[in-house]
C-alpha cells in the first residue's frame, strides 16, 4: 500500500472513531408524535429512599435499545453520562441517591442530537408502611373466622399480618388441647410465610389468675362490673402485676411452640404508662395500643360504657395521621426524653368494627395523596378473628385492594406491608 493510500485509510479510521461531542445543551423533550427508534426498560415510577427496614433503590439502571453509538443522560436539566453501545445494546446506571424527595425527569439523547428520544418521569419518596393486624379478644375462633382470614392473604399475596395473640387460648378450659394445637399450627404456618405473632391481652381470670394475680372484676370499660375480667382495663392493674402477666404470656407462648412475642396492644387499648414499662421488661419493641378514638363513636353513648370516653381522655391527641414514636418514661403522649425503649404504633385506621371500606380508604389518603413522602409514614388497619363476619371481610379487604394499587413491589407507589416489630427498625428510637 503506498503511503498516499496508508493515509487515506488511517483518517478514514480516524474519523469512523471520533464520538459526537457531548451537547452543551439539555435536549427538548421528546413529542407525542415521535415515533422513536428506541427502546427503553428497566425504569420505575418510584424510587425509594432507604431506611434501616427498607434498602433504597438509589440506582435507575435502563437498558436502551436502538440504532445509535452513544446514548446521553440528563436528570432534572443536569447531564450525568453517556452511554455506549455494546452487543447487548446500551446500559446505564444513574444514581438517584442524592435526588431529592419528589418528582424529577430523566431524558435521554443519541449521538448529539438536540432532541431527546425518551423523557422517564419518576418520584423518589420515603416508604408507607401499612400494618394490618388483628387481635384475639376471645380463646378461639370459629373455623369460617380462618377461613376469610385465609382468603384475606389469597386476595393479597403481598399481605403480611400480625396476629395479637390471646394467651388465655392456652388457660380457657373450654379450648381443648386438641383445638389449642390446631390455632397453633395454623398461626405457624402464616408465620413462615411472614406474618408476625404478637400479644393481645384482655385480662380474663381464667389467663390472671394462672398468673398468680388475683383478677379484678372492675373498673370495665364496657359495664359497672364483669366476672369474667375480660373487658377490665388493663391498666388497672399494677406494674408487679403486669410484669408477671406478661411474664405468663411468654412462657405460654413458648410451652405451646410459639416463640416468645416482641409485639403488643392491650385489650379496649387501654394501655398506660405502667402496661409499656412492663411491656419493655417482658421484651416487646412495639405496642400499637395508642388509638384513634374518634372513630370508636359506636360506644358514645352505650349506657354505662366508657370505652370511648377513655380512649378520648388518654389517647386524645391520636387520630388517623398520628405517626410512631417513642413516649416519654413520664408521659405515655410525650415523645420527649427520657425515652422509653419501646415504639408506640398508633392504631391510627382502627378496626372494621368501627370503620367502613370507605372510611379506611379516606384515612389511607390522609397518609398518602399520591405524592412521594418526605419521611417515612405508618398506617394500620385491622379486625377481630371473633367478629370476622362476610361484611367486615368485605370492608378491610376492599381497603386492601384500594392500598394494593400503591405497592412499592409493584412499582405503583411506596406502600409496603409491614409486621409491627419491624416498625421500630423503620422507626428507630432517639
């Protein structure tokens, strides 16, 4: 070859291998009626920014196929990268990280062009945690109260549940030990599948008394009296009397193949001070027994009740946007120093019983409206296995559907269901 056609080749060479320049310049926004040569997977809608419970999705990796040699990236009107083409066709990863909490655009340019061919929008938001939980206010349930509690995690398959279990399943003498294992064994098949079993205590005589506590037939928040103790306010009784109820539940939960509960809300929600002190001694890390009162209207007026006015008297700051905290040693309502080491969960969307499919859904709103989420937020439902009729099915798991269309998993929002232990992971303590 002689040197004139040596030349020639190498500039050919030479000018095949130049890239385009990076454009100084954010490109325009693709139109409707681009019809683009690119394909572009591998983006979501929603990117959340990572706690101690969740891992953040602080990367967007996009694989980009199409006829170009380089692929250019802006976000929010500041270029990032550029991407080359491989025989897989074009990757790229762009951290997301320091975006702020809110909405931001990605576009995407080739080969210099002013004009960008994809424009991705997406949100970076904190997690909604959803909690459903239910609690066991009497030894045991009829079969068909299992079985919707089954159809719920068939409707739901993201749905994970925390069982506030009874402990006077193990000490009513009307449930036989055939029947205690059978309760057991089916809570222990939800557990491996990730539901979560808690404690739930209404202080009947047949549980206090095998605690070595006398049983109290009074104050009831539901009548002057009651023999039986079940509906007695929990925090009536003293913190050594509550250290070895709790202390009881513990060795019941063990003895019948359940592991000891690290989760709680008192029976009527009537916690104090005292319950979650004694609560911190028996190893719990939540209690979810601060509730929306206002919701609980049936009970206004029951002659003789005072289940309402209670809740209104202890709880009052609580309703449906009230958020976790840590109460103070002093003051249950205070999250002040000195701190307790035990998260207060607010039953902030309470139960079926009290509200309709439509009122859970209004109070999942007020918690989330469709923006990302500048902090991380909680919102609980649930029901009673006892009172679990085809109607109260119906309303929590219509709510289930309206908060399923907002799953993080899915890419439809920041909603992830939670176990209420793990909420003081998501949740940690000053």
């Amino acid at each position: 070859m002689s040197p004139r056609m040596l030349l020639a080749v190498t500039l050919l060479a030479a000018c095949e291998s130049v890239e385009p320049p990076v454009p100084g310049d954010v490109p325009t926004e693709p139109s409707k009626e681009d019809s683009s040569d690119y394909t572009v997977t591998g983006g979501r809608s929603w990117y959340l920014v990572g706690d101690a419970l969740t891992q953040g999705q602080d990367t967007a990796d996009l694989t980009i196929k199409g006829p170009g040699t380089v692929v250019d990236v802006w976000l929010d009107g500041h270029y990032i990268t550029r991407a080359h083409k491989t025989s897989a066709g074009f990757k790229v990863s762009i951290p997301v990280a320091n975006a702020a909490v809110g909405d931001h655009k990605l576009l995407l340019a080739s080969d210099g062009d002013s004009h960008a061919f994809a424009s991705l929008a997406f949100k970076r938001s904190y997690p909604l945690y959803v909690a459903v939980s239910n609690d066991w206010d009497d030894p045991d349930h009829t079969d068909d109260k299992l079985e919707r509690q089954d159809r719920l995690h068939t409707n739901h398959p993201n749905l994970v549940i925390t069982h506030f279990v009874g402990p006077y399943t193990f000490t009513d003498p009307t449930v036989s030990a055939d029947r205690q294992q059978y309760l057991v064994d089916w809570l222990k098949g939800y557990e491996a599948k990730g539901d979560e079993i808690g404690l739930h205590v209404h202080p009947w005589c047949n549980f206090v008394t095998a605690a070595g506590v006398t049983c109290r037939t009074s104050p009831s928040f539901a009548k002057a009296s009651d023999s039986t103790g079940y509906t007695v306010i929990l925090g009536s009784y003293t913190q050594a009397e509550l250290d070895k109820l709790f202390a009881k539940a513990n060795e019941l939960f063990v003895a019948h193949g359940l592991k000891k509960p690290t989760s709680f809300r008192a029976g009527g929600w009537t916690a104090t001070s005292d319950v979650l002190k004694s609560l911190v001694k028996a190893g719990h890390k939540t209690d979810a027994s601060a509730c929306n009162w206002a919701r609980l209207e049936e009970w206004k007026d029951v002659a003789g009740a005072t289940i309402y006015q209670w809740n209104q008297e202890h709880w009052n700051p609580v309703d449906e946007r009230t958020q976790p905290y840590y109460p103070s040693s002093d003051d249950i309502l205070a999250d002040a120093a000195p701190h307790l080491s035990i998260l207060e969960v607010p039953d902030n969307g309470a139960l079926v019983d009290y509200v309709t499919a439509q009122e859970m859904i209004d109070m999942f709103r007020a918690n989330f409206d469709g923006r990302a989420l500048p902090e991380a937020r909680q919102y609980s439902i649930g029901y009673h296995p006892v009172d679990f009729s085809e109607s109260f099915f119906s309303r929590i798991d219509t709510a289930l559907y309206e908060i399923d269309k907002h799953l993080a998993v899915d890419d439809h929002g920041p909603v992830i269901y939670a176990r209420m232990t793990d909420l003081a992971t998501a949740f940690p303590r000053p």
